[in-house]
C-alpha cells in the first residue's frame, strides 16, 4: 500500500488556502465567533494545529516502531483546545503553521510498508484508523473547518473533487435517523445513506451543499427533496 498522490496534493493545496486565510485575520476575527456552537474562531484554529500535532505524532511513533495515539484522552484533547484558543493571534498562527509543515513532514517520511498501521484515536479506544485514511481525514479537517471560520472561504469554495471525497466518506458512518439517497447535481452517480431498501426519499443539489449538511451544517439550503421535507440527519 502506497499513499494516494491526488490526496496528498489536495491536502497540500487545501492547507496552503487555510494558512493564507489565517495569516490575513486580525485580532477581533480571532475572537469573533465561528459556525460552530461555543467555539470562537480561535478554537477552530486551535483544533486544527492540535489535530495536525496529534496525527504527525502518530505518524512519527509508526516510523520509529512505537505505537502513539492521537490524542492522550478526550479530556486531555478537550483541554489543550480550551487552553491554545487564549493564546495571542500571533501564537495560533505559527502553531498552525509549524504543525502542518511537521504534519506533511511525517507522512512523506512515512515508510511504504507502514501505510496499513492502525492508529488509536485515544489510548485503549476502539476507534482507530489506518494511516493511509491520515491525509484524507486531515483533507475533511482542513476543508470544512475552514468554512466554519466563517470568513471569505466558504463550503461552495470547496473543489468539486473534495466534495465528492466527503460525500463517500459521510455515507459510510454506521447509522442514519432517516436513510435517503443523495443526489448530487453537480457530479455523476449517487451516494445511499443508511439501508436502500428502508430509503425513502432521495435529496438534490450540489455535491457541496450536500456535503455541508451531512456534516450537520446549515439548514438545507440549495437542497430539494423529492418526499417534500429534507430527512433528519444526527450531528457529525
């Protein structure tokens, strides 16, 4: 198994729009509040240089025969967000920028033999992952996160090519509270949420509208669905 170059290469472009939107906000935008509930946009920020850390150290831990979890706990990931996100401005950029370049350094250093190595999220947690899943995990983090700084960047700014890649990984989760078909109108095919045989109606509109809300984003908007009525999704 080899990484996937097409990831990669998007993780790398996705990132560098990240950092330059990063880099161009003031102090007060720091502060100001983000898409998501009771996070500002430092928190986002701060999740997203911890996110990077933790992945590059479980990267780095395979490539020296050592097995390294993500993250110490939930509570301790919890934690470091709340504590990072008071840093000065300055601070927040150059952590997320010192661990993307660390982040990209551990998957090019990672050997090829490694990539099917399973990484715990959390120590003794059931939740692990692969490291070949690491770049586009980290691509899903970048993108939509971005978007939820609730700046300039937006999900409609996301590459046709990214929205599809979440599209299939959102349709993979374990449950839905409504299983639907998702019909982007923008790309070819459609993607079946939960059992076909229970679906009952299939959702329209772009690959990346869709993609916002099956993250559990907005309210739908630019979706049609043909049972009159968008189905019930649960948080992502």
């Amino acid at each position: 198994m080899a990484a996937d170059e097409t990831v990669l290469e998007d993780l790398h472009d996705a990132t560098q729009r990240l950092v330059r939107t990063v880099d161009a906000m003031d102090d007060e935008q720091y502060a100001g509040a983000s898409g998501l509930p009771d996070w500002s946009r430092a928190h986002v920020v701060a999740h997203l240089a911890l996110n990077a850390e933790g992945l590059a150290g479980a990267l780095t831990g395979i490539g020296q025969g050592k097995a390294v979890a993500m993250y110490l706990s939930q509570e301790r990931r919890d934690r470091d967000i709340e504590a990072l996100a008071t840093a000065d401005p300055a601070e927040l950029r150059e952590r997320l920028l010192s661990s993307a370049t660390r982040l990209a350094a551990a998957l090019a250093a990672l050997p090829t033999d490694a990539w099917s190595t399973r990484i715990e999220r959390t120590p003794g947690n059931d939740r692990t992952f692969t490291a070949y899943a690491v770049p586009g995990m980290r691509l899903r983090e970048v993108e939509i996160h971005h978007a939820d700084l609730g700046l300039a960047f937006t999900h409609a700014d996301w590459p046709a090519s990214f929205s599809g890649r979440l599209l299939g990984a959102m349709v993979k989760r374990d449950a839905w509270a409504e299983p639907f078909t998702a019909a982007p109108s923008d790309l070819d095919g459609t993607w079946q949420c939960g059992d076909v045989a229970d679906s009952s109606a299939t959702v329209s509109g772009s690959a990346a509208d869709l993609g916002w809300w099956l993250t559990g984003r907005g309210d739908g908007e630019g979706l049609t669905s043909d049972s009159g009525r968008l189905p019930r999704i649960e948080d992502w």
